[in-house]
C-alpha cells in the first residue's frame, strides 16, 4: 500500500503530525508512507525513519510543477491532507495527484472522497488528535489518540552538543527558548532576566536557544551570568538534541514545546490566553507548568513575573524531589 500525507503547515504543525506517520507504519504491513511537505519544515522529515519519501511544496513555478509530475507518476491508495479547515492549495493539489480515495476537508468544491472533520463540527481537540482522524477510514482503531510526537536525534547534532558540553564543564541543564513567530507570544527581556537571575544563583546551567532572527538577544540573555550559555543550533535537528537531553524546557507557545512533548520533558511554557488554541497546542510531557495571560486575548507580554517565578520554584521543587 502507498499513501501520501499532504502537511504543508510550520514545523510545529509537522511535529505533531508524526504520531500518524507512527500509526500508519505500526499498523498497515508493507506500507510505502511519502510526505508532501512545505519549505519550511521538511528537513527533519528527510530523516525519519517512518518517511519513505519526502517531497517539497515551495511554491516556485518550475519546481512546483516538477514536484507534481513526480507526485502524478504514482497512484496512492490513499491521499491524506491533514488541514481541517478549507485551503485553496490542498484542493488544488488533491485535484492534480492520483489516488483511489483522497482524504481532507472539502470545501464547497468537494475534492476529496472523505472529509474526516465534517462529523466534528465546532468541536476542539489537540492538534494530535486531529492529525490521526483519517486513520478511521483506513479501518485501524486507536485507543488512545493523544499520542506523543516521534524524534529523532542524530549522530552529528549529538555530538555537536557533546563538545559543547564538555567545553563548558555542564553536566546536567535546563534548556530557554526566547523566540517566538509573533510579538504577542514573546515574553519582555526584563521578565527573562529575572527568571535567569534565579536560575543562576541557584548555580543551575542553562543553555538558551532562539530563532536565528533572535540570536542576538539570547546571546545578550547568555553574557549576562556565569551559568547561562548560549547555544547555537544549525539546523532544526540540532534543537532535538539540545532539548532531549535537558532536564527542564522553558519556552513560549511555539514549536519547542511540542519537541519537548515528543521527549516527554518537563516543561514551563508561557501560552497567549486564547483557550481554544491552548486545547490544540497544549504540552503532552507527563509533567509541565502552563502560564497563560491574565485575561481572555491577552497576549503573552501580559503574564506577570510573579506568575513565572512561582510555577517556575514549584516546577523544580518537583524536579529536585
């Protein structure tokens, strides 16, 4: 059997997509399992060991066009699109791939054979959950449906933070995470140095990590403490393995939370107060401190340090027995 997932989301989105990559391969014998995935999150894909084949959506004229000609050149058993809301792109490369039944939301258009959503309504449920509601039609019957994204660190990503690790006399750390893809999910400078002051007269390490685009302020953050460094990540698969090995991650709502989720780590993460989206993307560690915003559309410059700083000491208390 050969199926293709369509995930064309961010990388948070493709992080929790891969407990259906899990399902899929777990429970369909033989299956050849390939990914339609955007510019921007494939990376990681090219190495999962679930993925037998990763092809990339970058919009460009040519390459698009290419990349539909491979894809038209195998017929699937099933065409997955994970969007549960409409998308003018799913419909139309829907229309253009070949497959026997295609699976996704339908517009008024009605592309694909089965709309897994339309039974939901306006119901909300965890990002994970939504990802594995195709599986029903494929006849494979799941218990548990919050299941914990699958990563993978590789062998040079490992050993790039070994060295580091040793150069810097760390054994054991709390890994921050200072970025965010809006202003309204970013926690004020002011607020992470007093939580980093905490850390480190606590004589805790901790290693920060950031967007590219905000290096220079967690660089800033770092050469303020003797016990705060500053991590650089190359590529997406250098923050699996800076995360896997941390015992605490501190983020704000991106896509860090959902790899801690995947790793199971203890989590502190500061969430804009829209309750909606706090059911999507809500942690799945076993044991994590979410603090929202005040009110109801606050964003997460408006959480208070008293806030932080509590769930923060009664996070490590549980931490360090």
């Amino acid at each position: 059997m050969k199926i293709l997932i369509v995930q064309l989301g961010r990388i948070g989105d493709t992080v929790l997509t891969t407990p259906l990559f899990k399902v899929l391969k777990e429970k369909i014998e033989n299956l050849e399992l390939h990914v339609l995935s955007g510019r921007n999150n494939y990376h990681f894909l090219l190495e999962h060991p679930f993925i037998d084949k990763v092809f990339i959506y970058d919009k460009k004229i040519v390459s698009s066009l290419r990349m539909i000609s491979n894809i038209r050149k195998t017929e699937y058993d099933f065409w997955i699109d994970i969007k549960d809301h409409p998308s003018t792109e799913s419909m139309l490369l829907a229309k253009l791939g070949k497959a026997k039944t295609k699976i996704g939301f339908n517009g008024e258009k009605h592309i694909f054979d089965i709309d897994p959503h339309s039974e939901y309504n306006s119901k909300y449920e965890h990002y994970v959950e939504v990802a594995l509601r195709p599986v029903k039609y494929l006849n494979i019957h799941l218990e548990d449906r919050r299941i914990r994204p699958n990563l993978f660190e590789n062998d040079k990503s490992k050993q790039k933070l070994t060295q580091f690790l040793r150069m810097n006399n760390i054994d054991h750390y709390y890994c921050l995470n200072n970025s965010a893809t809006a202003d309204s999910r970013m926690l004020q400078k002011e607020k992470w140095h007093m939580l980093l002051d905490q850390i480190n007269q606590e004589g805790k390490k901790c290693l920060i990590i950031s967007d590219p685009k905000a290096a220079v302020s967690a660089k800033e953050l770092a050469s303020k403490y003797k016990n705060i460094f500053y991590y650089p990540t190359t590529s997406i698969v250098d923050v699996f393995s800076v995360i896997k090995n941390s015992e605490l991650v501190i983020t704000v709502d991106t896509s860090i939370v959902h790899i801690a989720s995947a790793f199971n780590k203890t989590q502190l993460c500061f969430y804009t107060n829209l309750p909606n989206k706090i059911i999507e993307f809500s942690p799945l560690s076993d044991k994590y401190r979410l603090v929202k915003s005040p009110n109801e559309g606050d964003s997460v410059i408006d959480i208070k340090i008293e806030d932080v700083l509590i769930n923060y000491n009664q996070l490590t208390a549980e931490i360090n027995g």
